[in-house]
C-alpha cells in the first residue's frame, strides 16, 4: 500500500463504520470506525519478489480492534463475501493460535471452505495488519 492510499483511508477513518459482525440483533448497529485491518494476500515470484494480488481493508470498532489483540476469541472472516463470525477459542475442538482465520468461502456464500490464511495481529513483523502500526511505519 503506498503513502497516497494510507492517508487517504487515514482521512476517511471518522467516515467509516465497522464492518465485523457483532452478535444477533446487531446488524444495522453503526460503530464508529477506529483503525483498518490490511491484509495483503500475496505470491512470491522467484522466491525474492513478494507480489500483492489483493489487499481486504476492513473498518473495525474500538471493541472489535480489543478483542482481536486479545487471547480469548478468533476472528473468521471471508475474503469471497466479507462476513465474518466470532470464535470463541475455549469451545473450539481446534487449538486456533491466531486472531484472524481468514477463509476462501463460507456457509453465508454458500462456497465450501477450500483454504485458509491465518494472520496474528501480533505474531506478523514488517507486514502491520493495523492501519495506525502501518502508518507509523511509514513516518519513521
């Protein structure tokens, strides 16, 4: 993501509302946007090139952005229709380790679930899935 794009979305943050499913009987509720998520999805290309097919940027709340650096749930989130469920980690059969599950198809798409990316807000260095970690980046 280059400079143009990161102050763009940083002046249109106040604008922006979550887009992370919040629970039943949340659906039209509008929380107020305070960072992105950015996750490239990339290829290497000659095993030196990293090469971005497409970037997810999605708004998330104060509470939503709490929860994710936290240990107890998991987010899952769709890259094909963009819903996105909680997952509490302690009734889970699997043992998630990461904060974001990130899948190809859902139930809410009606695609079978062929692959996943797992990304961890604080497990990744040199590529910040946060906007406000992405800027400051950027400045120093």
């Amino acid at each position: 993501m280059d400079t143009i794009d990161t102050a763009w979305l940083l002046a249109h943050l106040k604008e922006d509302y979550c887009e992370l499913n919040h629970g039943p009987g949340t659906l039209h509720d509008r929380r107020s946007a305070v960072d992105y998520i950015i996750q490239p999805f990339v290829y290497t290309q000659n095993n030196i090139n990293d090469i971005a097919v497409r970037e997810m940027i999605v708004p998330v709340c104060a509470d939503c952005l709490e929860d994710m650096q936290g240990s107890d749930w998991a987010l899952t989130y769709c890259i094909e229709c963009c819903s996105s469920q909680w997952v509490y980690k302690k009734f889970v059969q699997n043992q998630y380790r990461n904060n974001i599950l990130w899948l190809r198809g859902c139930t809410e798409c009606g695609e079978t679930a062929d692959s996943m990316h797992a990304a961890d807000i604080k497990g990744i260095t040199g590529n910040p899935l946060l906007m406000s970690k992405l800027s400051q980046a950027n400045a120093a």
